[in-house]
C-alpha cells in the first residue's frame, strides 16, 4: 500500500480511481467490508482502490469535549489499512484549513484534481466539508457534474441488527470484554509503546513484567488481568497481562500495561512492542497478603497458558 501524506502527496496524474473516505477507527469489520466492495469495483473497472482518511478525530478540533478517545493511533490505522488489500491510503492532517473547505471544493480539490476518482463509495450518513455541510445528495450531484458514480453502503450488523461501530468496540473495552471486541475488529485490541523500567515488583514475585509506557498508542481496555501475546521485532509471545493500577501495592500508575512472558524472560527494556488482548481472565483485586497475591498470579498464568498455548 501507498501512503500518500496529504493531497501534494499524491504524485500528478495518479488514478484513475476507487475512493472511499471516512475515519476508519480501528479498522473494523465495518469498515473491512466497505474496504472490500471498493477493491471489487476497482479490480472491475481497472481503478485503484484509495481510502481517504484524516490524522485525528475530526471532533478533536471542532469539538475536543465530544471526541472519543481512538481505538488506534495513526501509524496503527496506516498498518491495518495496509493489511486489508488496499492500493493507496491519502492521510489527510485535519486542521482549521481543510475544516474550512466548502463541500463542493472538498470534492473538486480531493476527488477530483487529486484522486481523479471514477466511483466514490460512501455511508448513508456522510458528510463533509465546511460545517458538514455536504451530504449524499450532493455528492451524487457533484458525480453527475465530474464524472464518477457514488454508492451507498448499508451497515454491516452482526448481532440482533447492532452495526459493527468503533463506539460499540470502545463499550467493549471498557467492559474489558476484549474477545467480542476481537470479533467486531477483524483483529486483537493491541497497544503498542516503548518498554520501560517499572517498580520491578513483578520481578521480586517471580514475574518480571515488561512495562509499557502511559504514552503507549491504542485503546487500553478495563483494568484486569488478560491472556494476551507480545510481539517485540516480529517475534509473537504468549503472555499474562496486568492492566490498572495495581492496588496491592501503592503509588504504581493508573492504567499501567504490564506483560509477563510466559516460560521466558526477555530482555525487551526501550523496545518497542505490541501488546495484544486475547481474554479477561479476572478484574483488579486488592490482596491481602503477598503469598495471596502470587498464587492467584500462578493461577492468572497457568489460565493463559491453556487459552493461548495448549
């Protein structure tokens, strides 16, 4: 896949093309069967397949109270986007500017001069341009005038007639319940950062953690234990994972990621990792007493051993 940052990016002549525009939030199943229907238009019609995209939330500049915290960051977004098949990603940097842009010349500047789109497939709901001004309604105008058709795709709903949504998956999260999330995202919630030195309380335990930065990218899900994996230069690990603040002890940091490798111990300090979510085995518990504490963390990794390895 192309990742063309911005629309002078975009090298002059490209396309003829098949474009979809949106946030694409995690890069769930939702968005995976739009994804696919424009990769058959454009296997069709001899186009290349595009997703148009943005660098934020668009509600992060006009309405930071009202904006979702994001099930990935955008590298993440960029490497889902790449696994689903697609020709080319234009990453758009949502700012005053583009906020400002008519309807009709956001598709002149976007679709047209820059993408030279011949099928444009979109959501019922979408809109675009300054104030959201524009609509389906227009757009199917717009493709009259330039030259390309428009298509309007249903919601993809998997369970008593819910579509698939990234405010659905966060509610999941939120839940901890991460392995219907998984179902819903085509893929394990994963966050990724760089392995830090913690308190070493795991070690002194007899379970030396790698520690994930606070400034890790994707959504952490509810504090608990997890089964999980980590994957550190490619190499994936079966894992027991720590999530929250850890109230057996005081002063360790909120929403804290901790991973022990199971069987092994690595040494993965100022590595960056990912950090997968496989199953809740159990909530955050406060113990009483160490020896408490480590034989629930025997038991917490023996779980994971048998979902994740036998």
């Amino acid at each position: 896949m192309k990742t063309f940052k911005g629309l002078d990016a975009v090298p002059e002549g490209f396309g003829p093309s098949a474009v979809t525009i949106g946030k694409f939030d995690g890069v769930h199943n939702g968005h995976r069967a739009v994804i696919d229907r424009i990769r058959r238009i454009a296997a069709d019609d001899d186009l290349r397949s595009v997703v148009v995209t943005f660098d934020r939330n668009p509600l992060a500049l006009l309405a930071p109270d009202k904006c979702p915290d994001p099930l990935v960051s955008v590298r993440q977004k960029l490497e889902l986007l790449g696994s689903t098949g697609i020709d080319a990603t234009l990453l758009l940097p949502f700012d005053r500017a583009l906020a400002s842009v008519p309807a009709t010349e956001f598709v002149e500047r976007v679709l047209v001069d820059t993408l030279n789109a011949k099928a444009v497939l979109v959501g019922s709901d979408f809109r675009y341009g300054a104030r959201g001004a524009g609509d389906v309604a227009l757009l199917q105008d717009l493709g009259h005038t330039f030259g390309f058709t428009v298509e309007v795709v249903g919601d993809v709903a998997p369970e008593d007639g819910r579509r698939v949504s990234s405010t659905w998956i966060r509610e999941l999260l939120a839940d901890g319940d991460v392995r219907h999330a998984t179902r819903l995202l085509g893929h394990a919630p994963t966050v990724s950062g760089i392995v830090v030195h913690g308190a070493k309380r795991g070690r002194e335990l007899g379970f030396p953690t790698a520690n994930l930065t606070p400034e890790s990218e994707g959504l952490i899900p509810a504090d608990g234990v997890y089964a999980g994996w980590l994957t550190d230069a490619g190499t994936r690990y079966p894992a027991a994972i720590s999530v929250g603040d850890n109230p057996t002890f005081e002063g360790v940091p909120k929403k804290q990621v901790e991973a022990y490798v199971l069987d092994r111990e690595l040494d993965l300090y100022d590595h960056v990792v990912d950090v997968e979510f496989v199953e809740r085995l159990r909530g955050m518990v406060a113990f009483t007493s160490i020896p408490d504490l480590i034989e629930t963390m025997h038991g917490d990794v023996d779980r994971a051993r048998e979902i994740l390895v036998d």
